[in-house]
C-alpha cells in the first residue's frame, strides 16, 4: 500500500465529453478508494469514495469504479462541464496507515 | 472546512531558521495528518498521529516533527528551514469512528524559505 500510481498527468477535454482518470495500487489490503478534487488555490476535497466490497459506485455526474483482480480503480466524470477543471487525486487506504494519494491529474475542460 | 485551521497561512522565513505550522481542529476528531503539496508531486504525507500519544513518520518525515499537543492541536516544525522545503503545506483530519478514513484538509499554509 504504499505506492498509488495515477494516469494521466494531464488530460484536457470538450465541454460535454467525458474523462476517466486511472489509478492502481499495489497492496491487497487497501479496502478504501476516495476521491478528491482541488480547485486552484483551494484545498483538496472529496467528491466520491468506494469500498473494497462494491465494484462501481455513481453519484450523477461522476462514478468510480473498483477492480481488486487487477487492483485499479478509475473515476468517470460524465457531460463534462468547465466546473470540473480542477486537479484529481485518488487515494488507497488499508487501515494501518495513513491515505496514500496518487500524483494527480489536472484536468482541463474546454468550453 | 473552518473546522481545521491552519496558522500562517503565509510565511516567508530564511534558511536556517527554525518554523512553526500549526493546526487546530474543532471537529472532534481523533487523527491528524501533515502533508506536503509541491507542482507535480501531489500531496505527501510528512506525519500523521492516529491519537494523542500515538506519532508515526510518513514518507518524507526528514527534517521534519510533529507534536501533538492535544487531540485538536498537531503541529509540524521545521528546525532548520532550507529552500527546497519551499511548499504547501496542508493538516488533515479524520475519525477512526467513521465507516471510511475521510480526511479533512485545512485551507493550507504556504511556506518559502529564501
């Protein structure tokens, strides 16, 4: 669990598409995968999170899904909107530690 | 989230002086996190305390410490400020009570060390 690695770098978008922002992890146990956004010059939030013992979760616009085979998880954001630029981070988490957060996305929406 | 408060927001200090970042919280949670958000590196975790008497060293703990004052209070010194400390510098917060581990962040400190 302590390596969370997150792809894209960046990824820019037309207002209306969608984007999907990949992450993995390394350690079996991670059993909590949020998600959270960071606004420029604001602090990080969270904007949707899943457990290990569900594989898809959705909320409106946005959905995150879990495979633990393959141990990757992915956020999908939907009719994307220019709202939604902003800088993604994923995040594992397996109890015994502290969130490790991936090196984030910075997402572009064109409008 | 004016629930965790960070002290200063802003500070320029020189090399080789000694800072202090400070966070409170007014949430009532039992966990506290220092992490650390340079362009391009996301956020790293410096500490994190899961109560009170409890301290634990994330990945990029050197040259940093931590107390913990208090279950509200969690501080982060740097005992000899040099630039490449030069960051954003943001506590968190979470309850161990809670189904997940949401963390809370404070709005963020800004530090550069000249």
């Amino acid at each position: 669990g302590e390596n969370v690695e997150q792809h894209p770098s960046t990824l820019s978008v037309q207002e209306g598409d969608s984007a999907v922002i990949k992450c993995t992890y390394s350690d079996s146990a991670s059993n909590y995968f949020p998600w959270y956004k960071q606004e420029l010059g604001k602090r990080p939030q969270l904007i949707i999170d899943i457990r290990s013992n569900v594989g898809e979760k959705k909320d409106q616009r946005i959905a995150v899904t879990l495979n633990k085979t393959a141990k990757h998880f992915s956020l999908h954001i939907t009719e994307t909107q220019p709202e939604d630029s902003a800088v993604y981070f994923c995040a594992d988490y397996t109890g015994r530690r502290a969130l490790t957060f991936g090196s984030g996305t910075r997402l572009q929406v064109q409008p | 989230d004016a629930d965790v408060t960070q002290t200063p927001r802003n500070r320029i200090t020189k090399t080789g002086k000694r800072i202090m970042l400070e966070c409170s919280q007014t949430k009532g949670h039992d966990r506290m996190y220092w992490y650390r958000q340079d362009p391009g590196l996301g956020l790293r975790l410096i500490y994190y305390s899961f109560d009170v008497k409890d301290i634990n060293k994330g990945e990029i703990s050197d040259g940093y410490s931590v107390s913990r004052q208090a279950q509200a209070k969690f501080s982060l010194s740097l005992e000899s400020a040099i630039p490449n400390q030069t960051a954003l510098y943001f506590c968190a917060t979470s309850d161990s009570r809670s189904s997940g581990n949401t963390i809370y962040f404070g709005e963020g400190s800004w530090l550069t060390v000249v």
